[in-house]
C-alpha cells in the first residue's frame, strides 16, 4: 500500500514515450520530449537513482531538446532564391505573393517552411541554383502586350532542380503564368 | 513522521501524478505549439515537485537536491525552446 504510487508514476512514462513516437509533427515531437525527459527524469529519482536523473535532466532534456530544435530548423527549409527587387515585401506584387503563399501552402504537409534569398541579377540567381545554395528559384518576366501597352503582365516562373520538390508543389501551383520546369543540371555543367 | 501524515503525503502524491495526465492530454491533442509548450512547462515543474515532495516523504536530501536542479534545469530549457520556436514563427 505504501509504495503504492510508484505504479502510478511509473505508467506515465510508456504513455510519454508513446506520445513521442506517434506524434507526426517534427516541432510538436520536440516538446513532447521534453516532456518524455521531465518524466524519465521523476521515474529515475523515485527509484533512488538521482545520479541518472540529474543527467536525464542536464544531457536528455536540456542538450538533446536543443541540438534537435537546431536540427529541425535548419533542415527543414525549402529556400527560394528571388531577385532583389521582390525581396522586399511592400515591392513584391499580389501575383508573387499569392505564388509564394502557394507554394507554402503545398509544403505544409511535409512541414517544411519556405525562406525567400535575394540575388542581385539573374545570373547570380541562376548561379545560386547550379551551385545548390537554393532549392527553386523565381524569376518574372515581364509580357508587353502590343494592343495594351500600359498593361504590363509579369508572368512567373519557377526553376527547380529537385525531382521531388517539383512532384510536391506542381498540383498546386494552377495559375496559368507560372511554369515550373525541372532544369537539367547535367548540360548545365558540361 | 506519524503515520497519519505518512498517509496523507500518500494520497497527495497519488494526485499530483493523477494530475500530470491533465496536461499530458493537452498536449496530445496538439492544437498550436504553444499550448504543447506550456503542457511541457507545466508537466516539468508538475515532476520536479512530486520529487521535492517525495524527498521529504522518504527523508531523503540527495533525491531532493536533484529536484531542485530538475525545476531550475526544466525552466531554462523551457525558456530556449520558447525563444527558438518564437524566432522559427518570424523567420
């Protein structure tokens, strides 16, 4: 009867563990294991092992929660290299922004987030693409319509150079200016 | 310690562990990040007093010297993962 608590606690830490691995988001999956680490931590120090708690709590919480954040974020990120001129949010126009909010919109199932990266001209920006900086690149070109002169229609396109990026956002991206076209970077270095 | 309180600290305890489930269900449900952020906070001191109070129940310092470093150690983890996923939502 007296110890009888000792079941209790120690039922939590399967159930955290669980928690852990059918969690499918990689940033919830993070704080579930602090979670897990807080709850290992208890269960080693009611069993009269405050040694391995004390490093539960410093090496299992503290050190591998944050190589993990580090990991989850610098790996996660599909960068899309831009001209300077749409860097800038209040210069960017509606149809970039509606392109870029697409393109987001078909990466967050995979929670992969999107980070924009300026390029001086076209050339550094097809550079950045061949040398692997950047995973797609955009470019608008710009239509002069000969009956509408004063309509200036930008049509964009993107570039990538990765089979599976351009299998995830192709069903996505349905406006008709947008052409997205995996660049062969085979010929490219030859 | 009389057995009286012995019991007491017992039941209490017996609560306290029924009262992680609480939070532990908050972050299953995993809504927004920062509600799985304050289950964490709240599930890490929720543990670190449950050992504080088992130390005095068992009358063991050495237990309760590593719970005092676990709620010192849960906090400062709790407040680098807060500022990196801050940074992560205005990146």
């Amino acid at each position: 009867m007296m110890d009888s608590y000792l079941y209790i606690i120690i039922a939590l830490l399967p159930l955290a563990a669980m928690m852990v691995v059918f969690q499918t988001n990689p940033y919830h999956a993070l704080v579930i294991r602090g979670v897990l680490g807080a709850i290992a931590a208890l269960v080693y120090s009611i069993l009269g092992a405050p040694d391995v708690a004390l490093t539960e709590a410093l090496v299992g919480t503290l050190l591998a929660i944050t190589l993990y954040a580090v990991a989850v974020r610098s790996s996660l990120v599909l960068t899309i290299g831009v001209l300077q001129e749409e860097f800038e949010i209040e210069d960017q126009t509606l149809d970039f922004q509606v392109l870029i909010s697409a393109v987001q919109t078909s990466l967050d199932p995979y929670y992969v987030r999107v980070k924009l990266m300026p390029y001086a001209d076209l050339k550094a920006l097809d550079q950045a693409l061949r040398q692997q900086e950047i995973h797609v690149k955009v470019y608008g070109n710009t239509i002069s319509n000969a009956k509408l002169d004063e309509i200036q229609i930008k049509s964009y396109q993107l570039v990538t150079r990765l089979n599976r990026i351009y299998e995830i956002i192709k069903p996505d991206i349905t406006s008709a200016l947008v052409l997205l076209q995996s660049s062969d970077l085979k010929e490219a270095q030859s | 310690m009389t057995s009286v309180m012995m019991t007491v600290l017992n039941i209490a305890i017996i609560a306290m562990t029924l009262s992680i489930l609480i939070p532990m269900y908050a972050a299953w449900k995993d809504e927004d990040i920062w509600q799985t952020m304050l289950s964490m906070a709240s599930i890490s001191t929720k543990s670190s007093l449950i050992v504080l109070m088992l130390s005095v129940l068992r009358d063991d310092w050495m237990i309760g010297v590593s719970g005092v470093i676990m709620i010192s150690v849960g906090n400062a983890g709790f407040m680098l993962l807060a500022h990196i996923l801050k940074r992560m939502g205005e990146a």
